[in-house]
C-alpha cells in the first residue's frame, strides 16, 4: 500500500530512532512511504491552546498536502499526539462547511493546497490492524517475541476521546497494542498505567507531577514483570525513556524499564537487529530486549527466563 | 435477562479491608446499572452502600465507575454495561481520588465541593448594579451553556490524571465552574479570577492534558477544553505568565513553528523557562533547569540520541512553505476577533440538516 507520510517532528528531532525504524519497517511490510516533507507541525495541543483556528488551519494545510499525494490510500503518522491534535481539527473542519470554507480561505490567501473534508488519517498503529491485517502480520514474522513479556503504553491523545477517535465496539482501537503484541507472539502484560497519561504535557509546568506520573506506570509495569514497554507515541518516549533517570528519583525507585517505538518492535519480530531499529540510542538500555534476541538467534530462548529478569 | 454485577465492599469504619461480591439480578437490558444495585440491595443484601435520588441523571448523585469508566449509574444501560465488561461480569466501584465513605459512596465534601469552593462559585456583579436586569448579548451566554451543563457528579473528578498524583490540583470541575464566571459578561473580577488560578501552581496549568475528564463527563461539558480556553484568556489576552511557564512554554512553542514550520525541542526547553526569544536560554531559570536535567541531557548525548549540531540547528521547512505557514500566522493572528468553532453549542452540519442554525459564535476578546 501506499501512503501519504507525516512523521511529525519529534521523530525527526528527539527519537530519531523512530524515524529510522520506521523507514526499515515499512518495506517489509510492503507500505511505501511518501513523506509529506512540506507539512508543518502539528501544534501538539499547545497551538490549539494558543488558537483554535489557527491550528485547524495549520492542520488543514498538511491533510490538503496528504491528499494531493497521487495514489496515496491515506495519511499516515507515527506519533499519538499527531494522531489526536490532527483529530481535533480534522472534526471541527468537516463537521462544518461555512468554517471549512473560511479555513480554505486563507490557505488559498497563503498559497497553500485546499482541503475537501474525509481525510482518512491514521496512526501506524491502526493501521497494521485494519490494514495490514493481524493474520497478515503474523504471516511476516521471523522472530516471534515468545517470552519477551511487553506492556502496551498507548499515549491519551491515541485513545480518548473514544467518539473523535472512532473507538468502537467495531474498532476498538483501545486494544491493538495488545492484539499487535500477540500476533507479533509476545506475552501482553496488563497493568495499571497502560492507558494513562506520561506526563510529557507538563514536563515544564508542573515537573514534580509529571516525572511522577512517569514514574508511577513504569514501576507498575516493572511489578507486573514486563521486559519492556512498547508505545506508538514519541512524547510518552521521551518521558517514559529519557526521563526515566529523573523519573526514578521522583518515585524513588529503580526502574529500569526499556520503552520501544512500535515499528521498533515490529522490526524486531519481523528479523531487524536491535542495531538496525536504534535500540542503542535510547537512554534505558535496552538490555533484556537486546539479550532477548540475542538468545531467540543463538537458538536458546525458547526455555526459561530467556529476558534475563 | 439475567445480569451479574461485582461491586466492591468497604466500610472503613469496619478495620477489615476492601472485597468484591457478586449479585446476580433480573432485568430487561435496557434498564439502568443503578436500577441493578438497587435490586440486589432489595432483594439479596440489604446492607450494599449507594447514594442516589432522580435516577434520571439530572442531580448527579450516582456517580460510581462501571468497568473501571466513570459515570453515573442510572445513566447507564445494563446491556452497554455488559458490552464494555471482562468475561461478562459488570464491575461497580466507588469513584476515585475521593475517599471512600461506605461502599460506592465517596466523600464528595473532602475534595469536589471543596475544590469548587476554592474558585468563588458565584457570580461577582459589575457596579454599579443595574436598576433592572443585567442586558447582555446572547451569544455570551450561550457560550457559557456547556460548562453551566455541569450536575456536580464528580465523574470528571474520580478520573483525573493530574489530580492522581497531585492531590492540590484544583481540577476539571472546578475550572469548568471558573469558566462559567469568567466567560460571564455580567461577572466583574474576570482578571482576578485567572490570576488566582494561573498564580497557583496547582492551577489551570497543572492540567495534563489527558483527556480523561472529556471522555468521563455524562454531560458533553469537556471540562478540558475549558481550561484550555482559561489559558487562552489569561495569557492571550490579559497577558498573565502563570508560575508554572505555561505562557512561556506556549509562547515559544507557536512562535517557534512559525519561525520554522516545525518544532524545534532543543530550543523549546529553555525557551519555556527562560522567554521566548533567543536569548530565553540565558536567563537563570533556563540555566538552572538545564542543571536540573543534565542525567538526561548527557545520556542522550552519549547514544547520540541527541547531537550537538541536531540541538543547535532547527530542521526547517522550505522556504516557499515556511512562507505559507508564516502567511497563515498572519491571516489568523491579524484578526481583531477569535474565530473558534465550538461544535457543542453549534452541532454539526449533518446535526444541523433538518434544523439550520446560526454555524458559528465568534467568542468576542475583550
């Protein structure tokens, strides 16, 4: 398939990694990528915050770019912040046609593409589910991740509101971190934190709450005995990973905890090294995941703690 | 249909610890979680603590959290309780970040009403007092109907993430109620009011943005969006720098993008601490918190996760399209009035079909 690509910007800035992983995935699973490289940010909330119309337009600006990319089957980003800020405007801008005209207008005014509404925007997430398919993911795997125990991180701008983000009984996109785990043959770890807030949000505001609530779901995943987590959003990575020394002190405990970017532990069951997705730029080492594969290739994984914790 | 509900049992009162017991009751699936309570206190157990009283989600009595989602009770339907429950067994538990009185009822005086009280909950008349009624333009008060939606349930409360680990923080339903006074044409300490909640710390910008209260409210209030709206009020237009750097931190980062199309993090940190300019990262706060964050500066140095050149240099659109995104600021930011669609009060065009109304309600800045 063929999609129109929008990375965002930490993935370019902060967690290159992400970035790259993505790049090395995406063959493997067949998905061109052409990357909206005109497209502006996304405004993070903080935008909207400032002005709503604003980011509406900013937005609406990269959904005309996505869909005048030729043959494209939809826009597709890597980052939940994008995916819920993008979400946002996207319903106000086709719930209302005078406003979409007005937000036309100065995207005409600043010469940049229009917008017709029903861009179809979807995180990497969903789309291995309702896309790729899970039996076709599975059907990929080289390196099934039997006994890596993964706790799904999912980021709030992914899952709530559920109505703006079409969560359903149909779609319960609430889920597909675990269903990605399971078909990739992970063991889903279920605790406390999975569905909660990083943080990141209000790392420079109230710095205290945030580390702690960082704190707080990644010893909730070390007591429920996760090797790591996984997380389909560059913000939580960078509160979850590269705050984590921080975030340690905050709650006054060892955690220790490594975080992947989805594609990276797609990549890793699909036969990519940890080298190759960018395992050793994060701040946690991702050891047990490391020694994991490591194991899964010297043929010894299959018995006992083969994640070294 | 036979319907099972597991509700949690606490009497602190007892010295014994929370447990969870099953009831099996008979209804037909339309009918209400709270009308299922009701009948096992009926008819098995006598002794199950719940507070209720219209059963028709007008006074926001019943709040309690069904599978784990906070809501009201009575408002919530047997068979959509069923859909959303693990292995078929519908779970009722007190709300949370309150304490527990007995069972599913929670100690709404020690942190709801007083939280609300802390946001001078009444409206403060401009002098002098009109001889006759106050006249003001309809749009105002339609711009306040959401937050005057709220029934004081407390479901936005149980959920909030911010308060979860920080119990000061004054929450979505009491900055909801903020809102409802300081979008109020008629009320006179509209500064006032958003100095008090930007000058504490545990105010407007202690918000993490999560959502949480957005999906918990029964009544479409988006206690959320309306301390978003706070802050575009405060800093916007009465240009108030909270303690917490939110002014800062939004300052920069929309300036920021207009000056490059895309975020630049480096250059957003110390820009948040320091003000938003270039030399923001030389004032003593940023310089303090780069202190502050060293651990991780450095570990992402040394994985190269960061490079030194990656920090100092922005990556920047084209210029043709850095010269839309600027045309854009400029169009918008040119405007003397906020344009700002508001889909609860204006509905959608597919609502709207049958029975147009006006599309939008500009909210006039002041």
């Amino acid at each position: 398939m063929k999609v129109a690509y929008w990375p965002g910007c930490v993935s370019r800035g902060f967690t290159p990694e992400l970035h790259g992983s993505m790049a090395q995935v995406a063959p493997l699973l067949d998905i061109e990528l052409v990357e909206l490289d005109r497209a502006n940010c996304c405004g993070a909330g903080v935008i909207a915050e400032h002005s709503q119309e604003l980011a509406d337009t900013l937005n609406a600006r990269t959904f005309a770019l996505a869909q005048q990319v030729p043959g494209a089957d939809l826009m597709m980003n890597i980052c939940s912040t994008c995916q819920g800020a993008q979400s946002e405007c996207q319903e106000r801008l086709d719930a209302n046609a005078e406003y979409r005209g007005r937000v036309n207008e100065t995207l005409k005014a600043s010469g940049s593409p229009e917008y017709s509404e029903g861009v179809i925007n979807k995180n990497f997430l969903w789309v291995l589910v309702e896309d790729i398919g899970l039996d076709h993911l599975k059907s990929l795997v080289k390196r099934p991740l039997t006994d890596l125990k993964v706790g799904p991180f999912y980021g709030c701008y992914i899952v709530r509101p559920t109505d703006r983000l079409g969560i359903d009984a149909e779609n319960p996109r609430d889920t597909y971190l675990a269903q990605v785990i399971e078909a990739l043959g992970g063991t889903v770890i279920d605790y406390a934190g999975s569905h909660k807030c990083c943080g990141f949000p209000i790392i420079t505001m109230s710095k205290e709450a945030s580390l702690k609530q960082a704190g707080t779901h990644l010893g909730d995943a070390v007591d429920a005995e996760a090797d790591c987590l996984v997380t389909p959003c560059p913000l939580c990575h960078l509160n979850l990973d590269l705050q984590q020394p921080l975030a340690e002190r905050a709650v006054g405990r060892e955690l220790n905890m490594p975080v992947l970017h989805l594609p990276q532990l797609v990549g890793l069951a699909l036969g990519l090294t940890p080298k190759e997705i960018g395992l050793q730029r994060h701040v946690v080492k991702a050891t047990s995941v490391i020694d994991w594969s490591e194991a899964v290739v010297a043929g010894v994984g299959s018995g006992g703690d083969a994640s070294g914790w | 249909m036979e319907f099972t509900l597991k509700i949690r049992r606490y009497n602190p009162e007892s010295g014994e610890a929370p447990y969870w017991d099953e009831h099996t009751v008979e209804l037909e699936p339309h009918r209400s979680v709270l009308e299922g309570i009701l009948q096992a206190k009926a008819t098995t157990d006598g002794s199950i603590g719940v507070r209720c009283s219209c059963r028709a989600a007008i006074c926001g009595s019943c709040g309690v959290r069904i599978n784990g989602q906070p809501g009201l009770a009575c408002h919530t339907h047997l068979d959509s309780a069923l859909a959303g429950s693990r292995d078929g067994v519908i779970t009722v538990e007190p709300m949370g970040n309150m304490p527990v009185i007995r069972d599913l009822i929670v100690d709404m005086d020690a942190v709801h009403w007083k939280k609300i009280q802390r946001v001078t909950p009444w409206l403060i008349n401009k002098e002098p007092i009109p001889e006759r009624e106050y006249i003001v333009p309809r749009e105002s008060m339609i711009d306040v109907t959401q937050t005057a939606a709220c029934i004081q349930c407390g479901a936005c409360v149980s959920d909030c993430l911010s308060m979860e680990v920080d119990p000061l923080f004054v929450g979505p339903a009491a900055l909801a109620k903020a809102y409802r006074f300081v979008g109020d044409p008629r009320d006179a300490k509209h500064e006032q009011r958003l100095k008090d909640l930007t000058h504490d710390e545990h105010g407007i910008y202690a918000c993490t943005h999560c959502f949480k209260c957005i999906e918990a409210c029964p009544k479409g209030v988006a206690p959320m969006s309306q301390i978003m709206r706070l802050r575009r009020i405060a800093g916007e237009d009465h240009g108030i720098n909270d303690r917490n750097n939110g002014h800062r931190h939004e300052q920069a980062f929309v300036s920021l993008v207009r000056d490059n199309g895309l975020l630049w993090e480096a250059e957003l940190l110390p820009r948040s601490y320091g003000g938003d300019s270039w030399f923001g990262k030389f004032a003593p706060p940023a310089g303090l918190e780069l202190v502050a964050s060293l651990p991780a500066i450095t570990t992402a140095l040394l994985r190269r996760k960061v490079t030194i050149t990656g920090a100092l240099k922005p990556h920047k659109l084209p210029s043709a399209d850095l010269a839309s995104v600027k045309k854009i600021y400029d169009i918008v930011e040119g405007r003397d009035q906020r344009d700002e669609l508001n889909l609860y009060i204006t509905g959608t065009d597919a609502d709207n079909a049958e029975h147009p109304v006006a599309a939008t309600e500009g909210t006039p800045a002041p």
